[in-house]
C-alpha cells in the first residue's frame, strides 16, 4: 500500500471571492479567524473554486476545516469533481457538511476500471449552503493521496489509455446505434476494445439485428439466474406489506388468550427463541401489569403472569421502557409515568428491574436508581441493550417530581449507563436544554427513538419533543469514545416530520434504521398521518416507504379486514432483523370522540424489494410488448392473438395501471392514427425501435457491464 501525503495546491481559479479573501491564495486552517476562507459572492450557481496541484497526484481524501461555531455559509450539500485539466474532470464526490466546528473528511473516487487516476485539478462546487438565503464559505481545505511520481506516473498513463478507450467505446456504440454495421467491425477489430459484456453483445444480436424475442428472453432469464440483475435490485425502494395476526380465539368473542386493549406499553422480541414479549400499558381507565409472550412459529400468545407485582415484580405501569438480553435471556425495565394524584414521596423512586425467562422470575435490583447514581424517575424515555459489553444505555425522558408547580419548565434526564455485572451506574451527558449546534452537548427529550447499532458502536437518537417543541434533529452518540456527531439539525425537509411517539429498529446487517411514525405536530385528527421511512446508513438518505391517512381508511371502511394499521401513537414496535420483518401492537388511534379507546390489533410488516422473479416479468412484458407493435404493423389479426396469448400472459392484472394499458393496445391497434403511421415504417425505423428497447433493457445490468450511458454527439458543442 503506497504511502498516503498531504497534497500542495495553490488555488486556481474562482467564481467569486470576498474582499478579505486570504493574500497567500491558498486556504489556511485558522478556524478562529472569520476572515480566514474563500466566499462567494452569492448563491447563485454557477459558483466554484478551483485547486491546482503542485504535481500530480492520485487524490484519496478531502477534509474540509470549519469556523469556531455553525456558521450559515457552511456547505450544507456540495460535489467535487477532478481531472488533469481543468476543462475535462470527473464526478469524485457528491456529499455535504454538518453545521458545526468539527472537521470532517471524505473518501473521493480515485479508480476507474480498477485502476487508480491522477488528478492535476480539483474542483469544489457548493450547492446549497446551510443558510437557504446565504452564500457559500470554505474555511480550510486539506487533500491527501498518493504523490510519489513513480506509482502516479504509470496511473497518468492508464488513464490516458482509459479515456481514449473510452472514446473508441462510444465511436463503437454511435456506429450500431446508427446500424453501420461496416464501420463497427472494422473499429473493433482494429482496436479490439469492447463495447459491453459478451452478454449483451448477444442480446444485441438476438433481439436488435435478428429480431428473436424468444432467444432474447433465454438470455435475460440467464442473466438473471447467473445474479447479473442483482445489483439492480438492491437499488430499488422498498415496498410494505402489512399483515394481520389475529389467533384463533378460544371461543367465539372470547379475548382471553391474548393481551387486551392499551397504550404506552413495552415489547421486546428475541430473535434466536422467536418470542416476543409485552408487559404493562394503559388500557384507558388503568395501568396494566400482565406480561405475555407471542411465539411466532405458533402464531400463540401465552399469559406469564397476570400481576406480575404478586410474583415480585414490577407494579402496574405505562411509559416505562424494557430491553432483552438474548444471550443472557434476561428482560430489564425502567420508568414509568405517574398521575398527579400518585405523585407522593411513597411512589416516587425509580425502581429497576430484571426477569428471568429461562426461571420465569423478577428480580428488583434497586428500589431507586437516583440513589445508585442513575437517573431519576422518569417515563418516556429509552433504553438499548449493549449485549457485548453487558451495558444499559438510558437516555431522555421527563423527570417526575412531588412539587411541580403547574407552570414551571419540566426537567428532562440525561444520558446514562449501566454496568450489570458490577451494579453500576454512570451518567455520561447531563441535560442541556439549549445547546449550541457546535457543542457536544444533548438536548434531552421524550418521546423519541433510540438504537444501537453493535457493530459500528453508536447510539442513534431521533426526534421527540421537549415542552411545546417537535424535534426532528438526528445524532449518533459513541458509546466508546464519548463522542457526538450530528447527522441532521432537523432543518432538511427530506425526512420523517417532527413527531412524538414515532417507533423505531435497525438493521445492523442492512446499515437501515426503520421508523414508523407516531403522533406528529399537526394536531389535526383528519389529517393525521401514517408513514414509514427507511433511513440508509452508510449513503446518509431517508426515503418515505409509504404513507396513509384516517380519511383513506375511512374511505375503505366497510371492509371486514382493513390492509393496513390505523394511523397511531403510544404503540409498540419490534423487529426481527433475521427474518426482516417487524411487528406492531396496540397503541392509541388519537380518537377525540373516545379518548379511553385503545388499541389490541397485532400486525406483521415485511418490507420487500422486487424480486427476480417479478424483474424477470416486467422485461418480458417490455420485450413482448414491442414484439406486438412489431407484427401489429405488417397483420394487425395476428397481433391480436398475441396479445391475447403471449402478452397477457406477462400483464400483472392486479395492477389497475397495466391493465389499462394493455386494455388500449387493442383498442388503438385498429384506430385510423395507427393505421396512418404503419403505412410510414420502414426498416430503419424497426431498427431504432428495437435498440431504443435494447437500451432499456441494459438499464437492468451493472454500469460496469454496460455500453458508455454518454453519446458521441452530445459532445459536439452547439
């Protein structure tokens, strides 16, 4: 491995600059200097700045300096582009900064065809600053790579011989878009550069030049065994698929073998034992203390205890949170949530507690963990479960206390851990109620969502509410290093709305966090909203998965079975990351008319891409459909058979969309229109038409296997 330096550069060129641009031309790391940093003069693109290297250089790393504090011209959303000359570069990085004071660093692309590049120039061009109205700063900019002119000498060269490779690629693929057939061999053999993967080749020859739908198929249906179209599938979105788990009763009207009506309940799942367990809740008139267990391959709920204080465990309770060590098959809870009418010294120490599952017994571990250097008591709160290092990581909620005055500011907990093997606690963060952006310091909150991720050693904490304010800010907390990274301010509008209640998992297999949200800040109950949204970890993107609302359930109201859960909140959520799928119990629908009403319905989610099967369908459809425009043209009789045959063996009638579309394929096969244009066709036109379907298709098959996506005459200027 080359040894990686700090690269030289001098600053090239610039859109813009400010008056107190820096005299020497290059940009120093003085972060307590406002005046230390190239700014444009506004935000309107095109606005870039220009980095020449001393020499050459393979260009690994970026690290961008900041001011002392968030400032309002940090680059919120950027790309950096880079080349051996300043009018020919690349795409190396699209990313974005966080509005603080820490620097950050980026990884740029610096192979092309498994080959290292080098760089003369680097472009940085700002698009979007964290000020929406604001121009653009860079404070401090650091490049690292490889400089040594012996390894970077034979890179200059490769990619030289890339970019010219390149050039005779798309020569190639202009000359058989254009059918030169002539022209194409001759270049190919003269160069023996490739256009594509052999494959393709063939299914070029297959479906454009012979016109064999049929081998054209075989060849996809190849592909997709032999995993060529897996990539293309893991890129797409995910869809949802909710399920009901409604167990056969005993009798008729008969819900005593599964838990009964609530909100504010705990559930936590074992994924090895696929048991999932729910304790306590607030059934709308009182707090409950049974404790059940789903076993999922039964598809039964079993009743542990009915009060599980008479076996000496914890009273009846809502609010409270519960982890599970599945290792060491034991279940821990904390907090709990008091009316004002229990709030006496009597009732207001924070128990903790510990079940058994193997020996099916409670054990309380202390009556109050203030007292042991834990938090307080609270409710709202949340728990994780470090099972590796046997540590409890608790953070947020609101402290309960005897004197509350009805006006006074609540107190909310900060972080804290606990140690079970030594019975200790540990407060790591403290409340701070209006930390600066740049500070690693918490606002606590209830009401919010926190995971652990055990492979990357973080916390992830998300949105909740603080008094009267939504939060919809996104950070990670190191349980290692103490350490705090802001991902989102909550200031970005692609993300799940500020809410409070929102339930949510991860998948530390798939680096995705799931939420599922809860009540948001629109208060208004016939827009209340259900949605789900995938967060994905190492590309830093959110995507919506669905979204419904009370008035589309209303609308379906007369269904027996409705498809999916009623928007709600104080529910439950746990996720089986094994099998991928989650599980949902009870909650509160927010009902103005019947405010005691709570939730018992238990439902299932599996979240699912298409498969290769449902790909394999749609290419054939695609394929089928231009071979029935085809024979339409020269015998409209038999195109009708082969739409009745052949193609609608490939429709998805289930899509209302599809059918439609295959209803007016008949329909028009006959209008006067259709008939004016077949009279027009000619060869050339079958041919372009069975490329622009060729060109389609490949947009199922890796970039790397592809022809150039780039056409040669896009390159002429006008």
């Amino acid at each position: 491995m080359a040894e990686q330096n700090i690269l030289k550069y001098s600053i090239y060129q610039c859109s813009s600059h400010s008056a107190s641009f820096v005299p020497e031309n290059v940009l120093t790391d003085n972060p307590n200097d406002g005046t230390s940093r190239w700014s444009s003069e506004t935000n309107n693109p095109p606005q870039f700045l220009t980095l020449k290297l001393y020499n050459p250089a393979v260009v690994q790393v970026i690290s961008f300096g900041k001011y002392e504090k968030s400032h309002v011209c940090n680059m919120k959303k950027f790309k950096i582009f880079g080349g051996m000359m300043d009018d020919s570069m690349i795409e190396l990085l699209d990313g974005g900064l966080k509005n603080n004071n820490q620097a950050e660093s980026f990884n740029l692309k610096h192979t092309a065809g498994g080959n290292m590049f080098a760089c003369k120039f680097i472009k940085i061009v700002p698009i979007q600053s964290w000020g929406p109205s604001f121009n653009f700063s860079i404070w401090h900019v650091l490049l690292k790579g490889i400089d040594d002119w012996n390894i970077v000498k034979s890179c200059v060269s490769w990619y030289n011989y890339y970019r010219e490779k390149e050039a005779i690629r798309l020569c190639l693929k202009h000359f058989r878009q254009n059918n030169y057939p002539e022209a194409f061999e001759s270049l190919q053999k003269r160069t023996r550069v490739q256009l594509e993967d052999a494959i393709l080749s063939k299914l070029h020859q297959c479906l454009v030049v012979e016109g064999d739908y049929m081998a054209a198929e075989q060849l996809l249906y190849k592909a997709a065994e032999d995993g060529y179209l897996n990539y293309y599938l893991e890129q797409q979105a995910h869809k949802a698929k909710w399920v009901p788990l409604i167990p056969p009763p005993k009798s008729s009207d008969n819900r005593e073998n599964r838990p009964g009506m609530r909100g504010g309940h705990q559930m936590c799942i074992d994924v090895h034992t696929e048991n999932i367990y729910l304790f306590g809740g607030w059934d709308g008139t009182t707090d409950l203390s049974d404790l059940w267990c789903y076993h999922i391959p039964s598809e039964s709920w079993t009743c542990l205890s009915r009060d599980t204080t008479a076996q000496g465990g914890p009273s009846p309770r809502s609010c409270h949170k519960m982890c599970l060590d599945p290792e060491r098959k034991k279940i821990f809870t904390i907090g709990r949530y008091l009316d004002s009418a229990m709030r006496i010294p009597k009732y207001m120490k924070s128990d903790f507690y510990v079940y058994d599952i193997d020996s099916n017994q409670w054990t309380q571990i202390t009556d109050d963990t203030a007292a042991m250097g834990g938090p307080s008591l609270v409710f709202d709160h949340q728990v994780c479960m470090d099972v590796k290092k046997n540590k409890i990581y608790v953070f947020g909620g609101r402290i309960l206390t005897g004197d509350e005055i009805i006006c006074a500011e609540p107190s909310f907990s900060g972080l804290y851990s606990y140690h079970v093997p030594t019975n200790t606690w540990c407060k790591l963060r403290d409340d701070y109620p209006n930390p600066e952006s740049d500070d690693q310091e918490i606002k606590s909150r209830i009401g919010h969502s926190m995971l652990f991720h055990d492979k990357k050693r973080l916390l992830y904490i998300f949105a909740g509410q603080r008094s009267k304010e939504y939060l919809s800010d996104f950070f990670t907390y190191n349980v290692d290093t103490n350490r705090l990274d802001i991902i989102c301010d909550g200031k970005d509008n692609a993300v799940p709305p500020a809410g409070f209640t929102q339930r949510a998992t991860i998948d530390p297999d798939l680096d995705e966090i799931h939420v599922l949200s809860g009540s948001n800040k629109d208060k208004r109950e016939e827009y209340v909203k259900n949605s789900f949204w995938v967060y994905d970890i190492n590309h830093n993107r959110w995507s919506c998965i669905y979204q419904s609302d009370v008035k589309e359930q209303e609308n379906s109201a007369q269904i027996d079975q409705p498809l999916e859960p009623c928007p709600r909140f104080a529910h439950q959520l746990v996720y089986d990351h094994i099998r991928k799928i989650h599980y949902l119990f009870g909650g509160n629908p927010g009902k103005s008319h019947s405010p005691k009403m709570r939730l018992d319905d238990f439902w299932s989610l599996h979240l699912y891409r298409p498969t290769k099967e449902m790909l394999l369908r749609q290419c054939f459809h695609i394929i089928r459909r231009h071979k029935f425009q085809e024979i339409a043209d020269s015998d409209p009789i038999a195109a009708v058979h082969y739409l009745q045959t052949e193609l609608a063996s490939t429709v998805d009638h289930s899509n209302p969309e599809e059918t439609r579309e295959f209803q007016l394929l008949s329909f028009n096969l006959f209008s006067e229109k259709e008939i004016e244009v077949k009279n027009e066709l000619s060869v050339d036109k079958t041919f372009r038409r069975r490329s622009q379907l060729f060109d389609q298709l490949t947009g199922f098959f890796p970039d790397h296997m592809t022809q150039p996506k780039n056409n040669l005459i896009d390159l002429i200027p006008m």
